[in-house]
C-alpha cells in the first residue's frame, strides 16, 4: 500500500481486554473513536465480564466501560452517530416479550444507562443512527419481526412496518441517506436449512419487502450500499443454519438499491462472509472465516475491494486467530473489526487515481 513498509501487514490483530465476552458488533463515529458490544460468553457467564469495549486512538488500546445498575445485557448491536454519542441494543436474556434492551451514553462512553426498549421486544438484533434524532431498529417480539424507530434518542419507540413473513434477519442493518434500508438474513427452506434473502424498505421502515436474489443462495449475513443504487450483501455458500459449516464465501451486487440481486464475478477470498463495508465509491472490505486444512480449522480472514466491490483482495494479517464477525469503516484510511475476544484495525489501501482524459504531466505542463 502507499507509504506501509513492504511485508507489514494491512491487518493488526489483539486480544481485547481481559474479561471480555464475545463480541459482535463494532461502531466507529470517527477515525479514533469506536465502541464494540457482545454478550458475556459461554453459559453461565464469567463473572464481571465486560460487553462494552471502547478505543479513543482508532484501535490501539482498547478498554472495558460498564452499563450503570451492574446489569450485563446480551448485546448484538451498536451505533454511534457522534464520538460521545452510542446506543447499544440486545436483550437481557430472558424468554419473554419485553426482555429487549435500549443501554445508550451520551457522555463518550463514561456512563452507560439503560432506556426504554419498544413494547413488547424480545429482542433487538441490530440498530442504525444517523443522527440522535433517527434511529431505526430491528425489533422481534417472538412472533413477528419488525422495524422500530426513535427520534429522541431512545427515549421512545414507534412501531413500524413488519419485515417480510419467514425472513429471518442477521445482525446488520444498513441505511443510506436518501435511499434504501437493507438487511441480509435467510428464509427457512427445511429443517435447518435456508436461503439466502434481503429485506429492503424503500421509505425508512415503513413498510418492508423480500427482494429478487438467484435461486439457490447461501445464507447472507451482511449488506452495505456505496451509494443510493449500488450495494452488496454477503455470506457463504452453505445453507445450513443449524451448524457451522466450512463453505466459500457469497457475494451479491444490486445496482437499484437493494432491490433486484445478482451473483458477482468470481469467489470472495473469504470463507463465510460476516461484515461488510464501504467507506466509499470504490473502497470495500469484508471479514469472515477462512478454513484451513481437514477437518477444517477457521481463523479470521480479511479482504478489500478498490473497484466497488466488483473484485477483492486478501489482506495480510498477523493475529486474527478466530473468525472475524463486524466491522465498521468511518475513513478511507482504515476500518476496526471484532470477533469473539479479538479486536483488528484495517489499513485500506489507496486506489489509484485515475488520469483525467487530455490532461499530459511532463516538461512545460504543472
């Protein structure tokens, strides 16, 4: 990449702080600032373990933050739309309609409180903020899945349109600024078995549909747009949801706003898509698992696309040692991804410029 050291790796892995659960979900508001959230770990959780984890120098140092009440929620979503303002989303583990939890900081972080969750919310898997003032959440109460929105910050919820019957959604939402709402999941086929689908809403929430993608899809897992039209969603090969199991990667292009899918060129150089994003135009990165040997062995995987997603590259690594499962690109300089106890920066390369038609660079010419 430009001005990186030849043999230094793009991808910078370490473990997160000492007592970390697993983590799954990671914000970035700017290019210092992030906060990763997750659940506790295996059952019975260990003691004192942290769910929140944040970094003021872009993934450096990283330390553990607290919800207030001692209480340690099952977090599967985060977003940061200013460097003191996060909502974390989850549940706190019970089996019940109104298990759903709302924890927010406005303060970078120093406190985190918990505040209303929308009636009736088993859980909420995944949560975007534009602003403090537009939130918009996915919401299951048990029956039936569908999309919520805040306008004060948490405080309270409206209820909006139901995601499509049978789609089951992951744990990524993706909103664009004056165009679709997307989110990659599946649609059950048999037991332990689905599709690969996407649900999209053209009118934020309001109301939800299952858009076109080839038949015989694996399983998606996460979508991003670079813009108004053209996005990408991801996953694997496989249509089992009921077992890990080792498969290539699934990538998908739409070209009118998440609406009508068709399969891209080529294999993705990650197993089992987790997260995707698109900093720009040109620049993509992906992060999954990449399997190794027989019986397959997984360690994180990180790719980058500088064409919009049409193509990408492995990046080089050193400790990504489990599977990486969010991340979040708040620059085109670099990205920050989680996964389980592992925490990773991404340095992006640069794409090359490209030479504005009848303009010459030489003797005489500035």
């Amino acid at each position: 990449m430009l001005g990186e050291p030849k043999g230094t790796p793009l991808v910078v892995g370490q473990p997160a702080p000492s007592g970390t659960g697993e983590l799954g979900a990671v914000s970035c508001p700017s290019a210092k600032r992030c906060w990763a959230v997750g659940v506790a770990g295996p059952n019975p959780p260990a003691a004192g373990a942290s769910v929140i984890v944040a970094t003021t120098d872009g993934g450096i140092g990283w330390k553990a933050q607290e919800v207030a009440g001692g209480s340690t929620p099952q977090l599967s979503g985060v977003s940061c739309p200013t460097p003191t303002d996060c909502m974390a989303v989850g549940s706190n583990g019970a089996s019940l309609p109104g298990s759903g939890v709302v924890v927010t900081t406005l303060d970078a972080g120093t406190t985190w409180s918990p505040t209303t969750a929308p009636t009736n919310a088993l859980t909420l898997t995944t949560v975007e903020c534009a602003t403090t003032s537009d939130c918009t959440a996915i919401v299951s109460d048990g029956t039936s899945t569908w999309s919520a929105h805040s306008s004060d910050f948490g405080q309270s919820w409206q209820q909006e349109g139901d995601l499509p019957s049978l789609f089951l959604a992951g744990d990524d939402l993706s909103c664009t600024a004056g165009g679709s709402c997307i989110v990659a999941g599946y649609v059950p086929t048999s037991n332990g078995h689905g599709e690969g689908a996407v649900a999209v809403s053209a009118d934020s929430g309001q109301t939800w549909s299952l858009a076109t993608v080839p038949p015989g899809v694996g399983v998606l897992q996460s979508a991003a747009c670079l813009s108004t039209s053209t996005c990408i969603a991801a996953g694997t090969t496989t249509t089992t949801v009921s077992d890990v199991v080792p498969a290539k990667g699934e990538l998908l292009r739409s070209s009118d706003g998440g609406h009508t899918w068709v399969a891209a060129a080529g294999t993705p150089p990650v197993d089992d898509v987790y997260g995707v994003a698109c900093p720009s135009a040109r620049q993509c990165a992906m992060v999954g698992t990449k399997w190794v040997g027989f019986p397959a062995v997984g360690t994180g995987a990180v790719a980058q696309s500088l064409d919009g997603g049409l193509s990408f590259r492995t990046s080089s690594s050193a400790y990504v040692p489990i599977s990486l499962t969010a991340l979040s690109c708040p620059s085109t300089a670099g990205c920050v991804a989680v996964g389980g106890n592992t925490v990773a920066r991404l340095t992006l390369i640069a794409p090359k410029r490209v030479p504005t038609p009848g303009r010459t660079h030489g003797p005489g010419h500035p």
